[in-house]
C-alpha cells in the first residue's frame, strides 16, 4: 500500500489568523507540493480569494478547492468527501493537504470522517492546529471556566447552559495537537504568558502551545507531526460528544456590497460603529478604491481593523466591494448596512 497522504486540519475561532497563516505556510513550504481545503461559514468565500491574491507562485487555482456556505463539520458527506476525492484522484498527488476550517467549525467531526473508508486507506491526519487570537482571549471573549460549563451540562442536559462562543472555543481547543497562540505583539508579555500557562492546562496531555505574530511560525513546527489524530479521536474529548448533529443557530452571516470607497478612514469609522453597536464578530472582504489599481483586503475582528493591498484588479475583472459580515443570530441587517453605507 502506499504511503498516506498526511493533512493538517487548521481550526480556530473567526478572526484568529488561520489564513494568514496558511499564506505564510505557503511562502515557506520548502518544496512541499501543498493543495488546500477552505472552509467559510458564509455565502461569499473570502479566504480563498486572499491565498490566490498572496502573489506566491505555489499558490494555483487547482491547488485550492473552497467549501462555502456553512461548517464542514456539518456537511463531511455532501461536502467534504467529494472534495477530498476531487485532491486525491489528481493526476499529481499533492504532498501534503491542508483544511482551514471555518472559525465556527468544529473539527472533531472532521477528523471523525478520516475513519470514513473512501479516505482512511488514502489519507492520515498528521495533526490538528487550532489558532487563538491572544488578543480576544486577553479581552475576555472567551468564558474562563470551561470546565464549569461542561460539569453543568453533565449534571443537568435539561438546562440550557449554552454559551456559544465558549462552546466552540472549548472544543477547538480540546482536539489540538498545537495550540498557536497568534497576535501575542499586541498584548503585554506577562499577560501572555499568564494566558499561556492557562492553555497549557486546558489542552490534551501531549497537546503543546506555541507563540506567534502575524501567524508567523516555523512550517516545520506544524507539518510532520505524526498524530494519526482518527486513530485517538476518543482522547479529543468534546462539549458536543454523543450528540448526532450540531448546528450553528447562534450564528448568522451576510453580505454588504457597500461600491467603491472613496474615503478609507471615514469607511473604517463606519465599521467600528457597525460592530460596536451590533452582535457582530467578524468582518471580512474586499474594496473597490477609486483610482487605486490595486484590490484592498479588509479584515475585522472586533474594534481591530486592518486594510491592505493585495493584488491588481485583473483586466475584466468586475471592481466591486464585498464585506462578509458574521455575528450572533439576530443581526439587524437594515441598521448595520445603513450605518456601513453612512
């Protein structure tokens, strides 16, 4: 038989830096021929755009295949075995795989379908990487005592002790291999490593913890790890374990094409006030800036906002602005999209 293909499942809450560090994977893959699952929880697939618009040479079109429009953990036959068989019956195998999940996923699911026999005879998963904005754990964005929710479900299932974000934070955490902690520069050192030793005792025996800035981390740190992470599926214990399905009631997403946007730092006023005033969670997309001939990335976490050229407008091309907006359910869609349009 021959050798597996190993895949690194790359999860972590929306905002955390997954594909920032996939894009840096890419440009440090020495030599590795990579192909790449993407997964969005939303109807426009944003992350994909951005890995094809790093300007990398080993970044192809038919090397990265996206999943948009709900959790892969929700969709592992419809979605991602076919997806997987598409990567897999290439004429030129890739080396490695890479799946970013979406930030609302849970990967135990996914690990769970390596056991599916149209991939456990092809494929091994070589480990799972979940990716935590420091940040936001630094803000409190997480509930601190994950134990105490998960003893409160156990004694009393009848309750609702629901805490979404907690939930899904808990039980990414629970399946890592690595835990990055990512945008460590922009919290002090003691907090960090406060929030480190606090990891460190949330995660699996043998799960291990790791800095980094700008998702900036060695490859080689994260690629070879050998967990064979199906094989130990029971040992990644989970808030969701026993339960047939999960689904994301909590959450909602949409778009806003806001046109082109003349006056960036009034555009960014605008979107804090949007998320300061509405459940949202994320914001990401593209901008069409009038006479500017390049398109501009927008990434939003929280009141966090950066803006970046990444790439040409190709001839053809339709320039238009794009914003995926996720939040809890309930967004008031006509009140944010009338204060992003001003």
């Amino acid at each position: 038989m021959a050798e597996k293909i190993p895949a690194t499942v790359i999860t972590g809450f929306l905002g955390a830096g997954k594909t920032s560090l996939i894009r840096h994977m890419i440009a440090n893959n020495d030599g590795r021929k990579l192909a790449f699952l993407i997964n969005e929880f939303g109807d426009l697939g944003i992350d994909r755009e951005v890995l094809l618009g790093c300007g990398i040479e080993d970044c192809g079109e038919d090397d990265i295949i996206e999943l948009a429009n709900g959790c892969i953990c929700c969709t592992v036959a419809d979605d991602f075995l076919p997806a997987m068989e598409k990567i897999l019956n290439r004429d030129n195998p890739p080396d490695h795989i890479i799946i970013e999940t979406s930030g609302l996923a849970l990967p135990k699911p996914l690990v769970k379908a390596f056991n599916w026999p149209e991939v456990r005879a092809r494929v091994t998963v070589d480990g799972v990487i979940t990716v935590v904005d420091t940040a936001a754990l630094a803000e409190g964005c997480f509930t601190a005592d994950p134990a105490a929710l998960l003893a409160a479900r156990i004694a009393d299932p009848a309750l609702d002790h629901d805490d979404p974000l907690e939930e899904v934070f808990q039980d990414q955490l629970a399946c890592a291999d690595v835990v990055v902690m990512n945008k460590t520069d922009l919290v002090p050192n003691d907090i960090v490593a406060a929030l480190q030793s606090d990891l460190a005792a949330r995660i699996r025996p043998g799960a291990s913890v790791v800095r980094s800035a700008h998702a900036r981390i060695d490859p080689a740190v994260l690629l070879g790890i050998g967990a064979v992470a199906e094989d130990d599926i029971d040992a990644r214990r989970s808030l969701h374990d026993g339960e047939d399905d999960h689904d994301h009631d909590d959450f909602e997403s949409f778009v806003i094409s806001p046109g082109p946007v003349t006056d960036g730092e009034a555009f960014d006023e605008r979107l804090r006030q949007a998320a300061a005033e509405h459940n949202i969670l994320r914001i990401k997309g593209f901008l069409d800036r009038p006479g500017k001939a390049r398109r501009e990335v927008v990434q939003m976490v929280g009141p966090r906002l950066d803006r970046y050229y990444d790439r040409d407008w190709r001839v053809g091309e339709e320039r238009k602005s794009h914003l995926v907006v996720i939040g809890f359910a309930g967004l008031d869609k006509k009140a944010i999209w009338e204060t992003v349009l001003g």
